[in-house]
C-alpha cells in the first residue's frame, strides 16, 4: 500500500504548507494507492519546480502540499504523464474545457475532498523553455462532472480567479502561479513515478 511521503521542511514550518499537508494527513484513507502516488508524485514536482522567466532556476519551490493551492506547472516530459495518466486504472478521470490553451483535450482528475487536477498538453507555449510538455493545476471544484454543485462551484471559482488577476483559485487556497501572468512552475528535473517511500 502506498503511503503519503514525510513533510518537507516547509510544510512543517510555513502556515499555508503545513495546514495542506496535515489535511492530506487526515484525508489519506479516502486514497488509494494510485491516488496516493499521484499526491506524492505533483507534491515533489511543485518542490522541484522554479519560476517561469528565472534563467538562474536557482530556487526550487518549497512546501510541496502547496501544489493544491492551485499553481499552474508545467513538466519537461514530451507529454508523457498527460498520456499516463488518462490510461491509469483506478484514477477517476472526466474530459473537460478551461481557459487555458491546451494542443490535446484537456481532463481532470479528481480526488476525493481535493478539487481536482485539471491536465493539459502543449507542444509549445510562450516563455517556456521546453518543448511539448503536460501542464497541470489543481482547482477547487469539478468542471466536468456531472454534479451540478461541482460546476456552479468551478464557474464561481473562475469568477473568483479572474476578478484577482488571474490568481489561481486551488482546491485548498490560493496561488499566484498562473501562466496567463508569465508566472508558471517549470519542472525541469522530474522526479521518479511512483514517487514516495
């Protein structure tokens, strides 16, 4: 069975990242394994990540639990974990239509009592320095599902999201990671899937 991995030093220390992690933390027994694997797996790429437009990419994110504050990334993987992810048993997965330029339909995967990750795939994208990649983003509510107070719940968020500047509305607060601003996580060294102990 897999496990959630041990906080980092931020999400011990940092209000925000640890009020994330413990939720994940208390919510662990609604995972499974590939669920599970999954939270590990974008915590680690948010703490790997860097700001898009820091040539230097000297400073990797800290607080990895703060991926679900809704911070766009963008992974240096040829569109690899896009293609993984829509074919992985287990992983409740909807199609679905954002704001956000995608070259293949873009889906959400949703996680119980954490919004859900909506993935992306471009070939190209202003500012990045990759080539095709997956992008990522977890959102506060389902823009695919069928239960209606999911969708009225995303078209307020994304009322909320716009009415803030483009501020990312994630499924556990806030993030000013967006690239509509210029501002995406670029992760260049990506961890091993599954990622965790």
């Amino acid at each position: 069975m897999a496990a959630l991995t041990g906080p980092d030093g931020q999400e011990q220390w940092d209000e925000d990242a640890k009020d994330n992690y413990d939720r994940l933390v208390r919510q662990k027994d609604l995972y499974d394994a590939n669920e599970i694997n999954l939270i590990n797996f974008l915590r680690e790429c948010y703490r790997r990540s860097f700001v898009q437009g820091d040539k230097n990419k000297g400073k990797w994110m800290g607080g990895g639990a703060l991926v679900f504050n809704g911070a766009n990334l963008r992974l240096n993987d040829n569109g690899y974990y896009y293609s993984m992810w829509r074919n992985f048993p287990n992983l409740e997965i909807n199609p679905r239509k954002s704001s956000h330029d995608s070259d293949r339909d873009q889906y959400e995967i949703y996680l119980d009592q954490a919004g859900v990750i909506l993935v992306g795939m471009c070939n190209r994208f202003a500012g990045v320095p990759f080539g095709p990649h997956t992008w990522l983003q977890s959102e506060r509510h389902a823009g695919g599902s069928a239960n209606p107070l999911q969708r009225i719940g995303h078209v307020l968020s994304y009322f909320d999201h716009k009415l803030n500047s483009n501020t990312q509305v994630g499924a556990f607060g806030y993030s000013p990671f967006s690239e509509k601003e210029m501002r995406a996580l670029l992760v260049e060294d990506l961890p091993p899937y599954p990622f965790g102990p």
